[in-house]
C-alpha cells in the first residue's frame, strides 16, 4: 500500500461540517440579532412598567433566552450542542405557535405584544420562519 495512500494515525477525523459554516452562519447571525433585540425589548418594557404586560413582557425575556442559547449552541458546534440548538429549535416553534394562537384567540391576555405574537407579524414573520430553518439546517448538520 502506497504510503500516501494511507490515513495517518494522528490524524483527527474531521466533521461532515461544523454548525456555524455555510448556510449556518447566516442562522448564527439571525439568530445573534433577534437574541439582542428580544432582550433590549424585554428590558425596556420591564424598566417601563413591568405591572401593565406582565406575561408578555416575560415571555419577551424568555425568546430572548431561548435565542441566546441556540447562537450559543450554533458557535460552539459539536454533536451535542445540536441536539441541544435542535430541542430549542422545536420548543421556540411550539412556543411562537402557542403564543401566536393565544394572541389571536384573547387578545385581552395581552395588552401589549410579545416577538412572538401573532406569529411574529410584528417582526415580518422571522420568529415562525427561523425555528423551522433551524431544524432543516441542524438536522442536516448530524453525523452521519
């Protein structure tokens, strides 16, 4: 066997490829945006009167926990921080699903909006869009 042709032995098996590469960059960078603008939202609705819209400014801070976890999860790479990105992924989806059907069926609920009312019209629909993106891309990124 020719010796080129043979693997070296200290050589490292290297990934298919990493999450934050490609496709994944541009959901790092989504992802780190709506991160900053969820919690400048949350902050400045809770230092404005956190007692007018308490469960939608609480549920602002959550997205923006959730988000900043999945930016995390995306840098950081490996095969279990996208498992973690990938549940975080789906629990945003049932939460902007959730949130999104709770905003249209009693309004009353919420006296100001949250990212993820009405299924993030107010944010163009990112909010809907990026979660199910983000399972398609992490889903991809697996081992194979």
């Amino acid at each position: 066997m020719d010796a080129a042709a043979r693997p070296r032995a200290d050589a490292a098996p290297k990934p298919s490829f990493e999450l934050g590469t490609g496709p994944g960059r541009v959901l790092v960078w989504f992802y780190g945006v709506f991160t900053v603008a969820a919690a400048s939202r949350s902050i400045v609705e809770v230092i404005r009167g956190f007692d007018r819209a308490p469960l939608a400014y609480s549920l602002s801070a959550v997205a923006a926990v959730v988000y900043g976890f999945i930016t995390y999860s995306l840098v950081r790479g490996g095969e279990r921080a996208r498992r973690a990105a990938l549940a975080c992924c789906a629990a945003e989806l049932l939460g902007v699903l959730v949130v999104g059907a709770w905003t249209l069926a009693e309004p009353s609920a919420f006296p100001d909006s949250t990212v993820w009312s009405d299924f993030g019209m107010g944010y163009l629909f990112i909010p809907v869009i990026l979660p199910v993106t983000g399972m398609i891309w992490l889903r991809r990124a697996r081992k194979v």
